[in-house]
C-alpha cells in the first residue's frame, strides 16, 4: 500500500513537471510493447501504466507501482521494435524487483540519518560543528 501510495505520489509530480506526447498511435504501440513484456515476465507486484515523455533524450525510466516513463527520443532513435523493448523491459525489471522504492527508502533512511548526525554534532561538540 505505502508503495502504491508512494508511486502515485510520484506519478503526480511527474504529471506536473513534464510533457507527455499525446498520439494516439505511439502511445499504444508504446502500451502494446509494454503489456508484451509484462505479460511474459510471470506474476507480478502491480498493474503497469507506460507514459510517452515529449523528451528527445535516449531514456526511460520507472516510478513505484508500475508506472514506467519512455522518452520519444528512445522512441525516434531505436533502431528496431527490440531495442525499445529491451529498454522497456529493463524498466519492468526495475519496478518488479523494486528497486525504485528500494532507492527511496534507502535515501529516506540516509536523509534521517544525516539529520541525526547534524543534531548530535550540535549537541556534543558545539558552535559551528553543528
């Protein structure tokens, strides 16, 4: 559940911080791909949603809860139907295996960690240190 929550949290913000591409045809050979892949990979955590970044980058990349990002600069510059689909099944491997959470968690933890040592710092050594 904090996973679900935490990828549409994520979801959301991406939603407001990028451009989607919006055509109809690419977006479900992108869909088309993506649910090939997923179907072929076994049981898995969450149901999957594949987004067209507007981006001329050569990337992808995943969020929490199967949401998984694929830019058209990937989309215009694969030289085949598997290449693109390598990179996407890259992304299902990511979101699977959770790594993304994973990543947040474990940068949540370092952040909570890092405050502790500020705090103590200041406490026992004093003045600047802090």
């Amino acid at each position: 559940d904090q996973e679900r929550a935490l990828g549409e949290e994520f979801a959301r913000e991406i939603r407001r911080e990028l451009v989607f591409f919006r055509d109809d045809m690419v977006e479900a050979y992108v869909e088309r791909i993506g649910r090939n892949i997923v179907e072929n990979a076994g049981p898995q955590p969450f149901p999957y949603t594949f987004y067209v970044v507007e981006d001329p980058e050569i990337n992808a990349f995943a969020a929490p809860a199967g949401h998984v990002y694929v830019n058209t600069g990937i989309i215009l510059n694969a030289r085949n139907v598997s290449e693109l689909a390598g990179v996407m099944a890259h992304e299902v491997g990511h979101v699977a295996m959770r790594h993304v959470a994973q990543n947040y968690n474990r940068q949540r933890n370092t952040g909570i960690l890092y405050q502790a040592g500020v705090v103590l710092t200041s406490i026992f050594a004093g003045g600047n240190w802090g």
